[in-house]
C-alpha cells in the first residue's frame, strides 16, 4: 500500500520532471535528451490509472500534498530563523555560524527580509522552507547578476521536493545567468544544485567567507 508520504514524495517527483521537461521547451532542447528518472518511470507504470490521474492533477485530498510557495512577511521572520538555524546545525555543523543566535534572527528580520526576493514554502500555516535572492546593480555597460543568495528547509522534510519548489519558483524571476555559493563539504546542497544544471565555475579557499571554509560558487546558464 502507498503511504501519504509516498504519494507526497512521487507527486513533487512527478511535477519536478514535468516543470524541468517543459523548461527544456523552453530553451529549444529536446526535453528527452535530459537525464531522466528511471525508478519514477518504474513506480509511475506500477500505479493504478486512477491514482496515477490524482496525482497529475493534484486532487489527492491529504495534509501531505498542500505545499505552496509565497513571497515572505514580517510575520515570517521566526520560522525563517528557526528553519536557517536548524538546518545549518543539521547539515552545515562543519561550518559553525560566525555570529550567535541573537544576531542572526535580528539581521533575519531587519536585513534579508527587507531587502526582498524572500519566499517561503508553507503547509497548512507552517514554514518548511525559504529561498532570498537578489540581482546586483550592473555597472555602466554592465549585466546585472542574479544570486541564490539563501535556501534552507526545516530538517524534517528535506528529500520531499520542497527544496526544488522554492528554486523553481526563484529561478522563474531571475535573469540569467544565476550565481550561488555553497561550501564544498556541503555535498547534499551540491548534488542539489548540480541536478538542476548548475555548474561549479570557481573553486575557493574559504578566505572569502566568515567561516573560513572552502566553498563552491556555481552558476546556471541562458
């Protein structure tokens, strides 16, 4: 039997591909020349027609499957905090944060969220994640350059397709091309990244962060 979780994790599965297939299109590529997902493809031949139809659709009536994406509040600023701080614990514990809690929540409320590009990924009134992008200012004759600036997701439900939502989301506004930065060790965030076509162009020492650790800076393309 197919849990709720189950179906959560095939339906996001499902309309990453179909966004990343259509996206494709876009760029005058053939979407079937892309890596695709052979155990999606194998689960999906499985499923009875019905429940296949529910997925597509998006009509299954569960908690697990009412994820959407909005632009960030105010109001958002605690989850934002809780979620930046935990998932940095979790996933980033080689890197210990350079300012203490206090510090972090304030420059949250009073710097990031101001200064726009935030979203928020929420489930029945709760954050699970959030993205903070940004464009800098060209110089004359200049292009102006797009960042992925911030994506963390509560620990909880990492490997849910959230992650990729919120990217979707910030990529559809962004020029290109995109720059990010992650740490080196980071390779969850990495393999992330790459899987959505980014490509690491600049390989640094850690001199240029206030952790002091190597990083990774990568860049997605026209």
């Amino acid at each position: 039997m197919t849990t709720p979780r189950q179906l959560k994790r095939m339906a996001l599965a499902m309309g990453q591909f179909i966004d990343e297939y259509e996206r494709k299109s876009r760029r005058g590529l053939d979407p079937n020349d892309r890596w695709y997902d052979r155990k999606l493809e194998s689960t999906i031949k499985k499923l009875d027609p019905l429940l296949l139809s529910t997925l597509m659709t998006d009509d299954l009536q569960t908690d697990t499957l009412d994820v959407r994406i909005r632009n960030a509040t105010p109001a958002d600023s605690d989850a934002i905090a809780d979620i930046y701080l935990a998932s940095r614990r979790t996933h980033v514990a080689f890197a210990p944060l350079a300012h203490p809690d206090y510090d972090v929540r304030l420059w949250i409320a009073t710097v990031l969220l101001p200064a726009g590009g935030a979203r928020v990924a929420v489930a029945h009134g709760r954050v699970l994640g959030f993205c903070a992008t940004s464009i800098e200012t060209p110089a004359p004759g200049g292009a102006a350059q797009a960042w992925i600036d911030h994506l963390y997701l509560d620990p909880d439900v990492v490997g849910q397709g959230i992650g990729s939502a919120l990217l979707a989301a910030a990529l559809r506004d962004l020029p290109r091309p995109v720059r990010l930065y992650t740490f080196a060790q980071n390779t969850g965030a990495r393999r992330f990244y790459e899987r959505h076509d980014f490509v690491a162009i600049e390989f640094g020492d850690g001199s240029g962060n206030e952790e002091g650790c190597p990083d990774v800076l990568y860049e997605l393309g026209c």
